[in-house]
C-alpha cells in the first residue's frame, strides 16, 4: 500500500512539474539539440569555415577543428546539463552571447554561413507531394550536404 501511494505521488509531482509549462519544454528540447552536436557537426564546421576565412586555408584544418571540437563539448555538456536539470525552474538558456565560456556562443544550433539547412523533403512538411511538386531538402540529416529540390 505504502509503495503505491508513494509512487502515485511521484506521478502526479511529474505531472505538476511537467504539464502545460513552456519553460521545461523548451530547455529539454535545447538540451537534446545540444547533446546532438556531435552529429550535427555545426560547430566544427562552423569554426573550420571561420578560420580559413578569417586566419587563412593553412590554419583552417588545424586551429579550427580544434576550435570546433572545444566548442562541440562544451555545447554537448550544456546540453546533458539541461537535460538532467530540465525540470528545475531556471529556463535562460546558459549559452548565449556574452557567456564567460563561449562569448560568441547562440542558444540555436550552429551551421556553416555556406549552408543553412532547410525542412525536409517529406510528406510532412511538403502538401503538394501526391501532385509530383515537392522541395526541401533530400537528406539535411548528413553533414554537408547541400542537395535541394526545387530550390528557387
């Protein structure tokens, strides 16, 4: 008896915490976007594409991967962070510009100025698929690539 009741009132403690509040949802889901990076990429390719512009082609593939591999853990340690702590009432993203860590640092993902990925080429998103008109992206889940359909 003990037992149900106290998990009953973890259920519904989840429940109050979790349900109808904006702020818990939009951290866990910064948090997610976060831990992804090291999919993503963006980092990395974002500072290899700064370097070569700013330091020159030599320095790109050296000081500016390292670069994008400091920046890719930190964003993936925030981002554990907020997913563990999501639902403690403290939702101002913690990297954004100005941070201590990553001055220059954006709560949204970070993609190369080159490329700026759009929707997905998919049923979902396109309505007119059944017609034979669609656009998007054909696979925006693999790094670099820039195939698009229909892109005016």
């Amino acid at each position: 008896m003990r037992s149900s009741l106290l998990s009953a009132f973890f259920v519904a403690l989840g429940a109050v915490l979790l349900v109808g509040c904006k702020g818990p949802e939009q951290k866990l889901g910064r948090g997610i976007s976060n831990v992804t990076e090291f999919t993503r990429l963006g980092e990395i390719r974002r500072s290899v594409e700064q370097t070569a512009l700013w330091d020159g082609p030599q320095q790109a593939y050296t000081t500016g991967f390292i670069s994008g591999v400091n920046r890719s853990v930190i964003r993936t340690l925030v981002g554990a962070y907020e997913i563990v702590t999501f639902p403690i009432p403290s939702y101002d993203p913690w990297l954004r510009p100005g941070n201590r860590l990553m001055p220059d640092a954006t709560v949204d993902p970070v993609y190369p100025d080159s490329y700026q990925p759009g929707l997905m080429a998919d049923g979902v998103f396109e309505t007119d698929v059944n017609l034979g008109f669609s656009g998007g992206d054909t696979a925006p889940f693999i790094p670099g690539s820039r195939f698009r359909i229909f892109d005016y």
